[in-house]
C-alpha cells in the first residue's frame, strides 16, 4: 500500500543525540510525531522505524534506535500523494 503514517514517539527521559547533519539535538521528555510517506510500501516503512536494529538511513533513525524513545502508536493513510512535513 502507498501512504503516509504518523509515528508518535514518547521520549521516556530528556535525551541529546547526534542526528546526521542537524548535529546534536537536544529532546525533552514527553510525546513527539512524526510525519513521513513511503510511495511504494508503507506497511515495510513502518516496520523499519519499529525496528531498533537498523542501518541509520533517516534523521528519524537517530532518535526511533534509542532506548529512550518508543512508538506508543502508529496512524497510517492511503495516499499516492507524498505529504511529509517541511
């Protein structure tokens, strides 16, 4: 399916960690979302970002791999449209 999803993550504890170029970032604790869209397959995306045993491929990888940060939920939308935040 072709769509875009919404990961909301909880940040279980203020954390900083090395994102690719933005560098060191500096999360409080709480609750974040995500807005990305996988054009060819996005149940495969989402089961990636769940994965905390991945290659760091997207800024998003930086923070989904640490212990401190878990997917409370998942909301996905069939679209063909690529509908990211900018």
């Amino acid at each position: 399916m072709k769509g875009a999803y919404v990961l909301l993550i909880h940040i279980l504890k203020p954390i900083t960690i090395e994102v690719g170029s933005l560098g060191r970032v500096y999360f409080k604790q709480g609750i974040y979302a995500y807005v990305g869209s996988a054009l060819t397959n996005v149940e495969s995306r989402i089961a990636r970002h769940l994965s905390r045993e991945k290659r760091i491929h997207w800024h998003i990888d930086s923070l989904t791999v640490s212990r401190y940060a878990t997917i409370h939920h998942v909301v996905v939308a069939q679209t063909t449209r690529r509908v990211e935040c900018k």
